[in-house]
DNA sequence: GGGCTTTGGTATCGGGTCGATACGATGGAA
DNA sequence: TTCCATCGTATCGACCCGATACCAAAGCCC
C-alpha cells in the first residue's frame, strides 16, 4: 500500500504533551505537524519517473545562478557528496533533462542547464499540489507561515553549522550599479567577482551568498 | 560532507517567482521552506545509530493507543508496505528498544512496546532540537503556524485518498462515561469496540480515528 | 618550466532501505 | 472440517547514497 502516508487529523493534541505547558504543546504539535508534512512531500516526489534528489536538483539548477550551477554548489546545498550528486546528474543527462558542459574559463567545472525537456518536466513538479494547497491559505496565513518556518529553519542552521545559501541581490557583496561605465546595461556587479549581474541573474541563489552583518 | 543540509538564508525572494503575484510568490516560499526543513529533519534523524523511520517508528509507538501499536497499524501510519515495517520493527528489537509479544485476543497481532531503554532513546530524540527552536517561536507564532500547517496537511490529504489517524478522545466513537456502572474507573468508551478506555489510553493516537461529521 | 598541492568531477564498490512477492499462522464462517 | 480473510514475516531485488579511489585541470613555489 504504498500510496500516500497517513497524518494527524485533529486541530488540537492536549494528550501528546500531556505533561507540559501550552507553549510546549505548541511546540511538540509543530514538530509532528513538520514530520507529518515531511512524510508526504518526500513521498509526492517519486512521480514523473524521478526520486526526491532528482527533483530537488532539478529545481536548484533552475533557481541558481552562474555562479552555483555546478555539481559542487548542488551538493552542498543538498547536504550531500559530490559522488552522490554526481549520480543524480547522470541519471538526469540520460532523462534528457539536463546538459552538462565544460565550462570555458575553468576547464574542470560543469555547468549545468536545464534542456527544454526539463522545463517541461519542472511545470509537472509534485510540489506544486503543496503549491495550490498553500495559496489557498496564504491570504490569511502566508506571511506567518513564512515568517514562523523562516525563523525555525534559521535557529535549526545556527545549532548546525550549515552553508548559507541566498538571492544575488540580497548578499553583502552584491554591488548596484551606479552608472559608471564599466557594468553598462547590467543591474549590479558581484563585489566578490566583480562581474556583471544582469537582472535574471541577480535574483537567483548564489552559493557564495553573505548575509550583510 | 554529509552533515547538514543548507538552505536559503533570505527573509524575502521575490525573484524565485518573478512572473507571479505575492500570492503566488508566498506559497513558493512556503513550498521552499518545507523542502529544506524536509530534508534537514531527514538529516538530523540518522542520530543515535537510528534511521529516520525507526526514530518514526519508536515515536508511534510512544503515541499509540492500544489498537494501534501493531506493524499494520504503524505501516498504514508510515504509508509503508507491511514487509518493510517488519524489518525495522525487527532492528528495533534487535536495538532492545522494542519488544513484540503476541497478544492473548488474537494470536496473530503483535503488540508493540517500548523497552527502557526505548523511553530512555525517545529521550535524546534528535528531532528534540527542532523543539527547542520551536519553543522560541512559539510564543508569537506557534498558533498561527499550527493553524497553516493543519490545514496545508488536511488539504494535501484530501488530494490523495490518505488514512486518518486522530486522538482518541475526539473521535466521533469515543463515548464520555456516562456514571453507568460498567465503566466504573474509566473516563469513557470506545463506540466501536465497546471497551473502556482509560486517562491515557484517551489521548493517544487511534488507528480506527473516524472525524465528526 | 618541472614537480607538488589543491580543487572539480567521475567511476566503482558495498551497505542499507524499502517495495514486491510468497509464505506461514491464526481466526472466523459455512 | 474446510475455505478464506487477515496479521505478520521471510526472501529477493532494485535503487539510493556514502566512501574511496581515481582522473584532469588549475595554481604554487622554487
């Protein structure tokens, strides 16, 4: 029976906590609520002929910038090895969703792109039924939700020292274009490279994200 | 350098859904952040020797009430084949944090229960750390965040047919003792097998959970 | 320029998980 | 008793993934 993974069904768990305050009833119901969810979602990604890794790659490489579509980059985002990464990728080039070539400037990186076919595949994304489910409640909800799971994600990365990834025009090093000749027709430089940043590109992860501090 | 997985450190992307409303861009986000928290709580649960479905499994346990600590029960909990929670019922007894005996009603359940030396695991639970996290936040967004993330599992369950799983003392079958004389010590029934059910039978996790309607 | 180290990726191996299938055992019904 | 449904286990095989070893390109230092 393999089909979709059961979950708690009712709004409120006085028993589950029995021994503590509510505070830390809330706490023990976010957490198997989390579990739960966690369950599902990593059982919707084995659709479309792809497994879990697969699809979160295919996701990374279409939301990561120049500078992060690599194997490398997706490894550490994933939390795994490279050899382990390496796999995924193959397994995605023979699915013909994905390219990998040389890069020009360094001849031992791998760039990684999306083909047409893997466009296509990610606008079939399991993920989006969690998508429509959380529209439907991100009028009255969304903002705390984000703001709540932002901040559990945060204190988790803290007590785990953990590669932080962010948006190109949000890190410490990106640098806006001020109108000096040298970055005409770009929106920012990368003050790390110090190459130009176009509009697509500056809203993309980057593995060399710093938080400004 | 599989120990921890990264995940986005922004606060705010609006570039992840660039052609979508703020609607849109808060579900995205919210889908983000359920993937990375996913796949670090998968993470952190390969601790203490254990894997992420025994640690599920040895949680389950702990919550289930009477009917429900079975292999069938925890595999339909699981969304699991009853084949591969055999076997991690079998290295958790191994572990000697579980024990199966047979029952005396029907010979052919087993019931499930967790040794001392289970408790004492429960204990260094790693998803305890994601408590802790929880504990801060909870204060000012532990309702809000119960409340979105109920609904957003009620609504992906109801997108695929999924097993309720709920406390036994809000199923629509539980039966307040009503004083008559054979529930005597009990805090009341279940409707569907009419036996008694006890202070802390009553607000463990039922397999057999049926909604009010 | 010759080594040496470092870094990015890949190939191969083996352990471990998990689903599929088949099976044994018990209980219930006719 | 006989058949069948149900609970649980055993066995097999696919697949994922980490570990290790390895190759190729780049950087260093003399």
């Amino acid at each position: 029976m393999p089909v979709t993974a059961p979950s708690l069904a009712t709004a409120q768990q006085p028993g589950i906590a029995s021994h503590a305050g509510g505070k830390d009833a809330l706490a023990q119901r976010v957490i198997l609520l989390l579990d739960r969810l966690s369950r599902l979602t990593r059982e919707l990604q084995f659709a479309g002929g792809l497994n879990p890794a697969q699809w979160e790659a295919l996701r990374f490489i279409a939301q990561a910038n120049k500078y992060s579509r690599s194997p490398t980059a997706l490894a550490e985002y994933l939390g795994a090895t490279k050899g382990t990464v390496s796999q995924t990728l193959i397994a995605l080039e023979n699915k013909g969703l994905i390219t990998r070539c040389k890069k020009t400037c360094d001849r031992r990186q791998v760039d990684l792109c999306l083909t047409d076919a893997g466009q296509a595949m990610l606008a079939r994304d399991p993920m989006q039924t969690l998508e429509q489910a959380s529209l439907e409640i991100a009028d009255e909800l969304g903002a705390e939700m984000v703001k709540g799971l932002t901040r559990l994600l945060h204190d988790l990365q803290a007590r785990h020292q953990v590669v932080e990834f962010g948006v190109c025009q949000e890190c410490s090093l990106f640098c806006v274009n001020s109108g000096n000749g040298s970055l005409d027709g770009a929106d920012g430089a990368c003050g790390s490279t110090g190459e130009a940043i176009d509009a697509v590109e500056k809203s993309k992860i980057c593995i060399n994200y710093k938080t400004v501090s």
